[in-house]
C-alpha cells in the first residue's frame, strides 16, 4: 500500500469518525430519555473510526527527540552543595516553625509573622535545589531577541485567553453571585484586619490563605467587583500556557494548538475565568504539578520536581476539588512507569523531592487539619451524596434502590456537558 494510500485512508476514516460524533451530539440533544442510546452508539462507532484511522497511519512520537529518562541528572557545582544544604535545613526548620507555631497560637491571634517565616523558609528550600540543578540568578538575562513563531503563537494564545476573560468584569457576568460576594467579603475582613490567620479555614469551610490573595487584587485595584475577578482571569492565562506545554510534549504542536484554543474558547472556561471564585485554579495546579513532572522526567534535574511538589503542597489552600491532583500525579507516574521510565532506578530521590515540597508547603494547613479533622471533611459531609444522607432519602423519595441512584449519578458525571447541561445557579447556560 503507497503512503498517499495511507494517507487517504486514515482521513476517511478520520471524516467518518467527525460525522458520526457530530450524529451522536444530535442525537445526544434530543435529550436524555430520547437520545441516550442513539448517542452511546454514533459516539461508539465514533471512537472505533478514530482508532482505526491512527492505527492506519501511527503518530510520531512528538518526543523522540528528548534524551528523556534515560539520561542522568547533571553533575552539579560542587562548591554550590554546602551553601544549598544549609538553605535546605533553615528553609525546611523555618516552615516547621511557622507550622506548629501557628498551631498553637490562638485562631484569632495574627499570623503575618508566621506567613512571612513560611514564605521565606519555602524560598530558601526552593534556592536550595534551584542551586543543585545549576541554575543561576542571572542566567536568564539575555539580550532581548524577537520571538520565534511558536513562542509569538504562545504569548498569543495566552493574551486572547487572558483578553476573554478580563473585559469589562465589573458587568459580565452581569451578577454578582452569593459564593463570589462571600469570598470577597473574606478579603475585605483581611483587608481591615479582622481576618488575620491564613492557616485556617473560613468561609463554607474554605482555606483562608485563598482570601489573604484575594485582598491583594483589592488593596490594589479597590473594593470592586472587578478586582475581586481578576485574580481568575489571570490564573485562567497561565494555565492556557501549561495547557500548550503538556500538550505538545504528549502528544505534539497541532493536538498542543487545538487543545490550546478550545480552553482559550471555550464558553464553560471562560465563564468561570471570570469569577471571583477559586474553582478555576484546580486546572492552573493540575496542570502545572504535571507539567513539571513531566520535565523532571525528561531533564533529571532536581528542579522541576521541586516545582511539581510546590505546586502540589499549595493546591491544599485553593478549590476541594485540588485535592485529587496528587491522586492524578500518582497516576501519572504510574502510567510513565508501566511505559518503561525507570522511575524507582533512576528518579526515586526526584520524587521524593516532590514530596518533600508537597509536604512543606501544606504543612501549615495539615497540622490544622490534624486538630481540626471535621474541618478537613466538612464540604465531603455537607454535600457527599452518602454523608448527607442524599442517596437513602432520594431512595425513600423516588423508590429506586440506592445501586440505580449511583449509576444514575455516574451517567450524569460522565455525560455532563453532552447530555446533561450544568444545572448549577454559578452559570446554567441551558446548552
């Protein structure tokens, strides 16, 4: 069979596999009693064409190129190593301080002594390994050159998300909801001082460092509504920029593009890119813990995996929902080592590092959640559909036994956004 052949083939069936998607989207938008079935199916032989059609013309690997895993970690300037360790040991008893420090202080006593000492302390440990992967202060500073098209399409794709997102916040969305003013009131007790720890929960049992940040974009920009959402424009722009990255690692420039624009696009994203509301950084965490991760790997230098475990330690003070990221690493790393990496030969002290920056910048907030066990799950027994007693009353309620509730709940989950629209009073586009 001629290349052209091949070729030809893979984008029949790759056309097949658009229509039928697009089939089973209508189908799907007939609604959940009507379509369901239809939809399962179309999308099904959807998904068999795709397949087909890659394995009728195989994608590159985007990474072969990369020396990747096998490649060992740099030598590093050993005049460098006495200085990085004391770094390490003040930087990690500093954190420790501040965490049990804290802990015992009164909750209503401030702690801006503590948070200075914490900063201070996870920026010596950073130094630390930012000197044993040989990275110097200065090194960055280079004559300023033109950008190279892919990085000009970057800085594009991050202002265009960035641009969506931050227009006229003070109207759009036009109201401001219950969660967004409770949030910003939070910020505004920081502001005026009455809101002084940042290693505590407040709000709806929320960490209240996210507020502490908040106060920041209103000390600056005033008591608005405006200022309250930008923090969320701006969080949604970086992660447009890590999107990029990750994508084009895994799985090369066009996936990297597509996938890129859609997030830059995309009606559900955007939205929550403009509220004040601290959902939109699990995907800002997600993917920066990931991305990191993946350039540990490729790289073997003690950096990037101290990134990735930062990230990881802070996403405790951020949305609930972060709590799963390091669930989503551990798979991750699970997937590279079933692919052959060397994880445990070559990478094991790496991943402890990660750890190590995990632990100490959450350690704050863990050793208040230790104390304060209820605190930790109380948005799990407030809206768990088993803790709050949802599934036995929906039982009693409808007469299903409590096993079709939860397949009743999956399909929901997984089907959200092509059979069922978000239901939720945050946006309900009723699409």
């Amino acid at each position: 069979m001629t290349h052209s052949t091949i070729r030809g083939s893979a984008l029949v069936l790759f056309l097949i596999a658009l229509v039928l998607a697009v089939s089973g989207q209508l189908a799907f938008n007939q609604g959940p009693d009507e379509g369901l079935s239809m939809g399962l199916l179309l999308y099904g032989c959807s998904a068999l064409s795709l397949l087909a059609a890659f394995s009728v013309s195989p994608v590159p690997d985007p990474a072969a190129h990369i020396k990747d895993v096998t490649t060992p970690p740099p030598s590093q300037p050993h005049k460098r190593q006495p200085l990085a360790a004391l770094l390490l040991v003040l930087g990690s008893l500093a954190v420790v301080y501040a965490a049990l420090v804290s802990a015992e202080r009164a909750r209503e006593l401030p702690r801006y002594d503590l948070l200075l000492v914490w900063v201070l302390g996870l920026c010596a440990v950073m130094a630390a390994f930012g000197a044993w992967s040989g990275l110097h202060p200065l090194e960055r500073l280079r004559p300023i050159r033109l950008p190279q098209p892919e990085q000009a399409l970057m800085l594009a794709l991050v202002a265009v998300t960035f641009l969506l997102r931050v227009i006229d916040l003070e109207h759009i969305p036009y109201v401001l909801s219950g969660d967004e003013a409770s949030m910003g009131l939070e910020a505004v007790k920081v502001l005026r001082g009455s809101l002084s720890n940042p290693f505590t929960t407040g709000w709806l049992s929320h960490p209240t460092l996210y507020f502490f940040m908040q106060s920041v974009a209103l000390g600056l920009g005033g008591i608005s509504t405006a200022a309250l959402r930008w923090s969320s424009a701006l969080c949604a722009a970086l992660s447009v920029l890590w999107l990029y990255k990750l994508s084009r690692r895994w799985y090369g420039r066009r996936v990297a593009f597509i996938a890129a624009l859609m997030y830059a696009g995309w009606h559900y994203a955007i939205h929550y890119g403009r509220i004040g509301l601290n959902n939109i950084w699990d995907p800002f965490f997600a993917l920066g813990v990931l991305w990191h991760a993946q350039r540990g790997l490729d790289e073997g230098r003690w950096w990037p995996w101290a990134v990735s475990g930062l990230l990881l330690g802070l996403c405790i003070y951020s949305y609930m929902g972060a709590r799963l990221i390091p669930f989503i690493l551990l798979m991750f790393l699970l997937l590279r080592w079933a692919q052959g990496a060397p994880l445990w030969r070559r990478y094991r002290r790496h991943i402890l590092v990660c750890a190590l920056l995990a632990v100490l910048a959450a350690l704050p907030l863990l050793v208040y959640y230790m104390k304060h066990w209820s605190d930790l799950m109380a948005r799990w027994s407030a809206v768990g559909i088993v803790p709050s007693g949802w599934l036995a009353n929906e039982a009693v309620i409808t007469g299903k036994t409590e096993a079709q509730l939860l397949i009743q709940q999956l399909r929901k989950a997984f089907l959200a956004f092509n059979l069922y629209p978000d239901p939720t009073y945050h946006y309900m586009p009723g699409i």
